[in-house]
C-alpha cells in the first residue's frame, strides 16, 4: 500500500455512544472495530448460532486494509489473499493475454471470504465487544431507539446500525416499504476446491502451481480464477446470461455440468479445472436501484455495507465499501456529538452516497467491458489492453477517516441549513447529484505508464521461477499441440 499505516491503540471506552449493530458480516464487524477504536460502547446482534467458512473469493481493497491496519488486524488480512502480483486477462479460447494487470489494481487483497470473516470476528472479538450469536433482531423502534430480539428482550442504544446484508429487515424499517431486487440478467455459477483436484489435469495444472489470478473474457461470459495458499485452494467463478429465476442465495447448489456446458469449447487450461470441481453454488446477481436514503426518519437508525448499496463482484469493493461505511460513521459521530446522532447519520449518508454509487457503477463498467470487448477482435481490430482492465485505482486513494474530518463540517453545516429551510425533512441525497453521477474517474497517462511498468517488472521477475501461462496453440482441425511458448509434452 502506498501509505505506510501504523496500528492504532482505540481509545478508553466512555460513555460517548451505545452502539448497535445488527448483522455479524464483514461490514457489521468492521463498523464494530471503527466503533471501539472511537471509544464507543458496542454490541453486535447476529442471527446465525455458528459461521461456517462460506463463500469463496473477496478482494479488501487498499482503501479498506488503510482502515483495517489502523484497527489493528493487518498482517492476519495479509496473509489470507492471494500472492500473485499480477492478474492476466485472456481470450476466451486460446487463454492467449490480452492484457496484464497488477492484482492489486484489480481487486485488492483477494482471499477467502471465510478467512476474511475470522479474521475481522477474531479483531472484533479481541477488542472486547461482545457479539450475540443466534441472536435475530426481529422489531425496531426508531422513535426510542431500540431493537428487540427473538426473546422479547429490548435492547436501547443512541444508534441503531443495519449491517444486515442483501436481504435487509432494517432497510425496510428505514425505507418504509419493501425494496424488491430486480432480475440483473446475470447469474454467476461459483466453486471453491482444492488445488491438488486442478493438479490432476496435464492442462490446468499450470492454474495451481503457485498463485495465480486469470480472467477469461469472451461474449457475454467470463471466468476469473483464483488461488490461494500458493496453489493450495482454488476458485473459478463464472458469470453468464441468466435465464432461471433462481432465489438471490450465497448458498444455493447448482451443477458443475451446467456451468462447464455453458463454456464447453473455451480454454481448457480452466474448462478442465471447473469440470475437476465436485461441486458449485447458483448465485444470480440481484439489481437493486440506489436506495433514495440510508437512515430512518428520525435519523436513529442508518444502514451500511450491503444493506443499503449492494456491489456486484466484479466490482471487487463490496465489503471494502462496508469498512469505510463504518470509518465514516464513526468520525460523523464524534464530530456531531452526543445527542446529534440525526445530523451524524445524515452527514455520513451525505459524504458516503456519491462515492458508492461510482464503486457501484465500476461493477457493472467492467463486466460490460469484459463481454465486449472480443467483438473488436471478430472485427478484425485489435483489442486495446486499457480497453479490459479493471479501473479502480481512483478507489484505492481514498482515506474514509481523513476524508471525513475534512468533509465534516461543510457537509453538516449544509444539512443544518437544510432541515432548518425544509421544515426538518433532510433532502435526499440523489438529488444533489448531476449527470456524472455515474461517471467513474479516469486514470491518468502518467499513472498508467506507472503500472504497465511495474508490470512488467513482475512479470519478468515471476518468468525467473516459472513461464507464464501463456495461452493453448491449435492445428488447423482445431486440436491443441501446445501452449503458446510450451510444447504439450513439456507441459504434461
Ligand atoms: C454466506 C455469504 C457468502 C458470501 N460470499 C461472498 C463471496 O464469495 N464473494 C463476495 O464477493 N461476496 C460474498 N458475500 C458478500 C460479502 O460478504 C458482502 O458483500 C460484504 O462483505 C458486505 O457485507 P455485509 O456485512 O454488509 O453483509 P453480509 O455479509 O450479508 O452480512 C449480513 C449479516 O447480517 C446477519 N443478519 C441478517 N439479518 C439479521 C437479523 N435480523 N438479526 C441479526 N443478524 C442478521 C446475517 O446473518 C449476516 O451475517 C457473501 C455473503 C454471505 C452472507
């Protein structure tokens, strides 16, 4: 990371904020630790008895680990992502490069989502704030801020916090009607397994012989795999047109033929590899328009992570945005004072909602870009390596606790003005944006060159140990006789 971050110590626990959080996922528990280091009593609220290691692959991004070192749980976050420094995005059916991206520029520090999760919980755990497990949070009150448990037990607090992911209670609290989830027209088949299956094959073995990360782009489809461990673990995921209507589930069981049919005449090099997967997860990737506000009406209880702005995964910023969600809020807090919790959750939704709405936006950006990009080539053009990577470096730069001390007071002072002009009813923040709110930052030529040659520095510095995999060369009847560079036999 470019900011060389030092751990924080959190601050003695005063009688500042009661804090609740409903939800145990990465963005309730990373809220949690932004909340102990400001010094705030915190509770968690999770309704699952025991998480299993679920999921598969996550990116934090540097703009989430910058936040994350100063809560102390850096080096644990380090060591759980994939070591590769570089990315290869490739044709769909050769598996020749089309381009090379540092993996840092692409989704940050990717690894398992359950390490990730225990990691943040074992943090969470560590600084002393309790987290009830099995322990739903069915009614909340927002005039005398509360929440009620499965037992009848309630619970006061200054501030509620809805962490509460996709499928949010709390959002409809704040919304005050049902947000139902749109059909994207995207599902993603997912399979996490271990290396040593990928290794059966003379083909895919290539995929797990350290860490690796490749994207396979072709119409309307892509595969990106990933590894773990130096080959230990290894994923692919693959998101494709959707036809079913299948629920919106981390955890629904779908079929590994179903997902290789799909791809049949790809690459083997990653064809092999998905079809030596016993098993994969149906997840079909909801769309759900900007929420027009994060926080009920008495300004009490306010949302974060996944519960008010779900990210699709190629955007690689969904549990990053969640962590600076709570950064954010835990310095409006301290900047608003006690007995101001509305004008802290407004000017938090105030600070955070342009940016989320752009992290957003860079998902659905790069999948079309991906599932596009190969008409140039049947064109007979070729294809501009910029024209496929990932954009998120702007997103990287991003200190969520500076930027909200120098944001703060302008931004609060505005919603002051407001409430006093509009009768108290805040202005949503979706309309103060104009047209560009959608508009992702461009990177600069200077930066650019920057990267490719940091690339190329890695790349060469990998070639040392081992040949990149380079992509499958056919004969004229279409049959492989090697790889680009690798006779087959070399590399059976
Ligand atoms: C099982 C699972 C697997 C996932 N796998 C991936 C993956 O492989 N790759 C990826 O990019 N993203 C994955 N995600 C999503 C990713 O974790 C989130 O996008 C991101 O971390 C932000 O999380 P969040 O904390 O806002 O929401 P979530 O991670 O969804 O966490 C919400 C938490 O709130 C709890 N909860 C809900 N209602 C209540 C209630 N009434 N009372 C108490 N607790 C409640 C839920 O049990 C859950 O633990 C997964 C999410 C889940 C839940």
């Amino acid at each position: 990371m470019s900011h060389q971050e030092q751990q924080q110590v959190p601050r003695l626990k005063g009688d500042k904020f009661k804090v609740v959080i409903v939800g145990a996922g990465l963005g309730g528990l990373a809220t949690a630790m932004a909340m102990a280091y400001a010094g705030y009593e915190v509770i968690v609220y999770e309704k699952i008895r025991k998480f299993l290691r679920l999921g598969d692959s996550l990116g934090v991004g540097e703009n989430a680990l910058r936040l994350l070192t100063r809560w102390g749980c850096r080096d644990k976050l380090v060591a759980i992502g994939n070591k590769s420094p570089i990315m290869s995005i490739r044709r769909w059916d050769t598996g020749e490069i089309i381009a090379n991206q540092r993996l840092m520029d692409m989704a940050g520090y990717i690894g398992h989502r359950g390490d990730y999760h225990q990691a943040f919980f074992d943090r969470v755990e560590e600084l002393g704030v309790p987290i009830h497990m099995g322990t739903p949070v069915v009614a909340y009150n927002e005039d005398d801020p509360s929440v009620t448990l499965a037992d009848g037990t309630v619970v006061h607090a200054d501030i509620i916090i809805g962490a509460d992911g996709i499928k949010s209670q709390c959002r409809e609290l704040v919304l005050g009607y049902e947000d139902k989830p749109l059909s994207s027209g995207y599902a993603c088949y997912r399979a996490y397994c271990e290396g040593s299956r990928i290794r059966q094959d003379p083909h895919s073995k290539v995929l797990v012989e350290r860490d690796a990360m490749n994207i396979w782009i072709g119409k309307d489809l892509h595969i990106v795999q990933n590894t773990c461990k130096d080959g230990e673990e290894f994923n692919w995921i693959i998101t494709h047109l959707d036809t079913e209507d299948i629920d919106e589930n981390w955890q629904q069981p779908g079929k590994v033929e179903d997902a290789v049919a799909l791809v049949k005449d790809w690459d083997p090099t990653i064809v092999n590899a998905m079809a030596l997967t016993p098993s994969c997860l149906d997840w079909k990737i909801v769309y759900r328009q900007p929420l027009p506000t994060w926080v009920s009406k008495s300004g009490k209880i306010c949302l974060i992570g996944d519960s008010a702005h779900p990210h699709l995964p190629t955007s690689a910023q969904g549990a990053s945005q969640a962590t600076e969600d709570g950064a954010c809020l835990a310095i409006c807090l301290e900047l608003a004072g006690k007995g101001n919790v509305r004008l802290a959750t407004l000017t938090y939704e105030r600070l955070r909602y342009a940016r989320v709405l752009k992290t957003q936006k860079t998902g659905e950006d790069t999948r079309r870009r991906w599932h596009t990009a190969l008409r140039d080539l049947d064109a007979g053009k070729a294809v501009d390596p910029e024209s496929v990577k990932m954009q998120n470096d702007w997103v990287y730069a991003l200190d969520a606790e500076a930027d909200t001390r120098a944001r703060f007071h302008a931004a609060s002072e505005q919603i002051k003005k407001e409430l006093a002009e509009n009768g108290d009813k805040p202005v949503l923040p979706a309309s103060l944006l104009g047209d560009d709110r959608y508009e992702i930052p461009t990177i600069s030529p200077e930066r650019r060159d920057e990267i490719a040659a940091i690339v190329e520095e890695h790349v060469k510095d990998m070639e040392k140990v081992l040949p990149l995999y380079r992509g499958v060369v056919r004969d004229g009847n279409g049959e492989i006789t090697g790889r680009v560079g690798i006779p087959v036999a070399a590399s059976a």
